[in-house]
C-alpha cells in the first residue's frame, strides 16, 4: 500500500485529506510541523508528500527541499494560499512536481494524487507510462500513437476535448516522453486566475511593483524553465492578456511587472480547453494569431461514448486503484448499464459514479441500482431502434431531449433546469451552444 505524507498545522485539512486518501487506498501519516514532517520522513519512505506552506516552525519550502535532497524519489506537492502564485512558483522552483491552492477541492486533490503516483518512486508502470491511458479502443490506439510523436517534436501543442477526457494527463504524458522531461512540468488553470493578477501569476514581478509586492517573485514562465508550460482552459484568458501571451510566445521573452528589461524565457507550451477555440476566434472571443501560435498541432481526446469498449477496463482499473487487490464485483447488469451510458462528464464522471456506488452497495458487488445514472441513460432497445443515425448524432437528439424536458419543467430557468439534470450551470450553458438550442 502506498503511503502518504500530509503535512498541515491544520486538524480539518488533515483529516480531509486523510479521509479522501483512505477512499482510495492509501496509507497516511499527518504531521503538524515542519519538525515533525522531517521525523517522519527520516523514519519511513513514502510514495508522496503534501504539505502546506505556512506551517508553525517555518514553511512547507524546508520540507520541499528537504525531501528534493534526501529522498529525491518521494514527490511532493505543496497546498497554498488562493492567488498566491509566488509561493507556488517558489516550490516549484525548488522541486515540488505540483500545487493545490485553498480552499483545496476534492476532485483537484484526487488527480494530483492520481497523477503523482505516475511520477518515478510512484506505483504506476515506469517502464511504460502510456498505459496510464487505459484501453485499446482504435481512438486510445491513436492517441497513444499521437503522443510519441508530439514528445520527439518541439512545437506548441493545442489538446482538444470535453472536461474529463483526460486532457492534462495527456499533456503530462508528451512531457514525460519529452527531451524536456527532467525539467518542470508546470501546470496552470487559465479560469481560475483573477484578471488582475494574471500578468503578475504568469511573468513575476518586481518588488515595490505594487502594494504588497515586498520582494521580487517569478512567474509560472520563469518556474517552467527548460519544461513545459501547460495552459488548461486557455480559452478563458481574457483579450488583454491574450496579446501579452502572444507575444510572450513569438519573442521567447517575458517582462515582470515593475522592470523595464525583458528577460529570456525557454519553455514549451501546451495548451487545452474543453471548448471550440475555433469558434471563439470566429466569435471575437479568442485572438486568431494566438490561436494559431498555440494550434501548431491538435491532438484530440476521444470523450468516453466514443470509446464505451474501454469502460470493463477503466472500471477494473479504477477498483483497483481504491481498492487494492480486493476491489468490490461489478455485476454484469451493472456493467452493461454503464456500457449503455451517455457519460457527459467522461472518465472523470466514471471514477466518481464508481466511488459513490462503492459507498453505497451492500456487500461487495455493485448493482445497477447503485450507480444510480443520470437521465442520460441509454437503452438496449433504443440502440437498436435508432436506424440509420451515427452514435453522435444519436447520443445528441438524447441529450437535446433530456435539456428540453428539464428546460419546461423549470419554465426556461437554466440554473434550475442544470441542478434536474445534476450538472453544472457552465456545463448546461456548453451543451445549449453546443446543440444549438436558444
């Protein structure tokens, strides 16, 4: 079983923690102090370390270099204030492999957690880590193929896909695979960066740049050095900093607020969103020369309706990633109900459809009633019956149908309408302009 290091001063962050950990199989061990954490560490190996910044007798820096020169095969991940990109650049700079900022949400931690273990001195294959991409669907052949091509290439890279189609981790995978690979992989999430701290986040600044700005910090440029910069949902940067990105990429120079010199800047980007960029560009939305600089190549990933042969191995996989070596039992009813499922939020809404239904059954097999689908559902009968039309074109007239139902029993409120049909509001606002319905 692997073990995990939470290093946090703070009783509820610990446990939460501990407790998501423990739902996936993992051991853990919680320290309060920077002393305490190093005890730990010289006591017994672990296969990951979290820890906050700002601990009682010193900060979570100590324990990122201290793990980087005494158990360099232990990654470790560092929990920061909300908008404070300085400290994350900081630890990634001294060797931390990734960051969650406050308040730190469930869904980010599990695939920090997931992606880690991938990470050399992790429990995933080593000697091959694209099978981290689990399935032999001729779409999950061809991204597989994709991927060593783009990672012996140097160009921009634009990943296109629905939330939860494994984006990021394909980004991770070309790093990995990468001449860049021993440099820092440092990802970013555009959507979730306040306007007016973008340009500070992304270039650093200068101390006395401005208020609160008591010393000089780098930007998520500075902190890619020699890596790879990656840009997830680059298609919620605002037009100011667009043309800020832009020329950040053409010049290969960035200027940090407060300095009148520009500065050298190697990294590669890899940018991804789960919408159309290129309708975006046609809209206005999105500057065209970016979005040519970032599209050099476009590498698709296949949601999961395409692809619903793969779903008996992601299923077995993912049981055995939370459950070790005695996972519950699928029934085969349960199996077949999954494999006539829409699934809009991918293989993400798959691992979270699984730990809840694990949380539910009674005994250790898991039945249809306790995946408890959503009205995306998709019928035997209706399969066979739905003649001459493709998959997509299918699985769209299901969804239009589901939205419009929801939409006239909430009398066209769409908040409403999403929480019926327990999505997001941004998520139903996506398929309306996706489907087209007014």
């Amino acid at each position: 079983m692997s073990r995990v290091l939470v290093v946090d001063d703070e009783a509820d962050i610990r446990e939460l923690i501990d407790l998501t950990l423990a739902r996936m199989g993992l051991a853990t061990e919680c320290a309060g102090s920077v002393a305490e954490a190093r005890a730990a560490l010289e006591a017994e190996d672990f296969q990951l370390c979290l820890t906050d910044m700002r601990l009682p007798d010193g900060d979570g820096l100590e324990i990122v270099r201290y793990i980087t020169e005494h158990c360099p095969q232990t990654p470790v991940a560092v929990i920061t204030a909300f908008g404070s990109a300085g400290n994350a650049v900081a630890a990634l700079k001294a060797g931390a492999f990734d960051y969650l900022a406050k308040p730190v949400g469930l869904e980010q931690l599990r695939a920090l957690i997931k992606s880690a273990l991938r990470l050399p001195g992790g429990s995933q294959d080593e000697a091959n880590p694209l099978q981290a991409l689990i399935g032999d669907s001729p779409a999950m052949q061809q991204v597989r193929t994709m991927i060593e091509k783009l990672a012996r290439s140097q160009a921009p890279i634009y990943i296109s896909g629905e939330s939860g189609s494994g984006k990021e981790l394909a980004a991770r995978l070309i790093h990995g695979r990468s001449a860049r690979a021993a440099s820092p992989f440092v990802p970013v999430n555009c959507g979730a960066i306040p306007e007016n701290l973008m340009e500070s986040e992304f270039f650093g600044y200068r101390k006395g740049a401005f208020t609160g700005a008591q010393d000089d910090r780098e930007g998520f440029f500075q902190a890619a050095s020699g890596g790879t910069l990656f840009l997830d949902e680059v298609a919620d940067l605002p037009l100011a900093m667009q043309v800020k990105l832009l020329r950040a990429i053409q010049e290969k120079r960035v200027r940090k607020v407060g300095s009148v010199t520009e500065e050298p800047v190697d990294v590669r980007i890899i940018c991804a969103t789960h919408k159309n960029l290129r309708d975006l560009v046609d809209k206005g939305a999105f500057r065209q020369d970016l979005y040519y600089r970032l599209n050099v190549i476009e590498l698709r990933m296949p949601p999961l309706r395409e692809r619903l042969e793969d779903i008996p191995p992601l299923v077995d996989a993912i049981l055995h990633r939370v459950f070790g070596d005695k996972p519950p039992r699928l029934s085969s009813g349960a199996l077949k109900a999954l494999q006539f499922y829409a699934f809009p939020g991918n293989v993400r809404e798959l691992e979270n459809i699984l730990e809840r239904a694990t949380a539910l059954c009674s005994g250790d097999s898991i039945e249809v009633d306790d995946l408890h689908l959503g009205p995306e559902e998709i019928h035997e009968d209706e399969i066979e019956g739905r003649g001459s039309e493709t998959l997509d074109e299918y699985l769209n007239r299901l969804e239009r149908q589901a939205i419009l139902e929801a939409l006239q029993k909430a009398e066209g409120n769409r908040t409403a309408a999403a929480r019926l049909l327990g999505v997001t509001f941004r998520s139903m606002r996506y398929r309306l302009e996706r489907l087209g319905i007014e």
